[in-house]
C-alpha cells in the first residue's frame, strides 16, 4: 500500500507550504491546486468555480452522511456541490492509488480513511498566522490587521463548515489526526527534514 499523508491546516499556519516541502523531500507526488484543475476538466466546470464551491460552506444545514432520500425536491445547485464533491473524492483516492503522495485539504482524511493515511493538522496562533499573511505580499498586505484577522477567522470557519458538512467531524479536532503541528514562530523548512523521517523507512 502507498504511503499516503493528507495534511488539514489553518490559514496562514503554513500548512501548505509545509506539505509541499515534505512532498519534495520524500519524494512524494503533490496534490492541492491540481484537484481543483481535474475537478475542472471532469466536469467541464471553471476552475473559479469549483473553487469557489470547495472553499465555501454548501449551502445546506444538513450534513451529507444523513442520506438524500430524506428530500423531497431537487435542488440544481445541490446536484452541482454533490457532483464536485464527489468527483473530488473519485480524483483523490485515484491519486492516492497511483502512488505515495501528499494530499492537501479537501477532506482528504476522511475520503482516504480506508486506506488509513497519515492525518496532519497544522495550526498557529493568530501573530504567526498574520505574519505569513503579509510575507505573502497579495491583497492581504493592504488590510488592517483587524481586517486580516477577521479574514483568517473567516476563511477558518468557511473550512470548518465545509470539513464538518461532509464527514460529520469536528474540524482540527485532535481526535481525527494522528498528529497536530503547532508551527508558532517556527520556520517550516528547518521542521521537514525531522518531520520527513517519520516517512523514510
């Protein structure tokens, strides 16, 4: 079986960035943006809008796992969130299958649970966070920083709704991974040669 680490993470805790270098230093396949781009091509959808669909909460106050039957009408723009979703988990466990890798967000956890992957949720505190935000140097380096914590929160809670509508768990919940990485004030490239050996045997 394929090793396989799927990574959750905080915004601006550098989960990203801290599977991207652990992917390169195992030389593992890396999977984040390239499932929204496949996503994209299945369906015949814009990549915006898959994204825009993947990053918000659905717009349902049921969780998935209840079962459609126990609605009466369509919805076009449930068929629409179903389909991507359901594509994303069809285009996450074929990567998964191909070769060892490392798997970014989108419920890769919970979709990959049979073929038990390693489960990484990385988180800050809020300073540190804030401080990636503006090294980024996007559009976060013209809000204040009470606008860019806001931003953080809401990104964070549109993540934990979505994680908690599709796999009824509680998002950065302890009890889901099989470790949690605090990267306050640390420098993510000095964490992954000592993370990688976990990986190496």
């Amino acid at each position: 079986m394929n090793k396989i680490i799927t990574i959750g993470r905080e915004f601006g805790s550098g989960g990203r960035e801290l599977g991207r270098r652990l992917s390169e230093k195992l030389g593992f396949a890396y999977y984040d943006q390239e499932i929204i781009s496949e996503i994209a091509r299945r369906t015949e959808m814009s990549e915006h809008y898959v994204q825009s669909v993947v990053e918000h909460q659905p717009h349902f106050s049921f969780p998935i796992h209840i079962g459609r039957s126990f609605y009466p009408t369509a919805s076009p723009v449930f068929d629409l969130t179903m389909t991507i979703y359901q594509e994303q988990s069809r285009i996450i466990q074929e990567m998964a299958m191909k070769s060892d890798c490392v798997i970014v967000g989108r419920c890769g956890d919970y979709i990959l649970r049979d073929q038990k992957p390693f489960r990484i949720f990385v988180y800050a505190d809020m300073e540190s966070k804030m401080i990636r935000c503006r090294e980024k140097a996007s559009q976060e380096e013209k809000m204040t920083d009470k606008e860019l914590k806001q931003h953080i929160l809401g990104i964070d809670k549109k993540r934990a709704k979505y994680y908690e509508f599709y796999t009824g768990h509680k998002w950065g919940d302890n009890l889901n991974f099989d470790m949690c990485i605090n990267t306050s004030h640390m420098v993510i490239k000095e964490m992954v040669p000592a993370l990688a050996k976990l990986f190496e045997n």
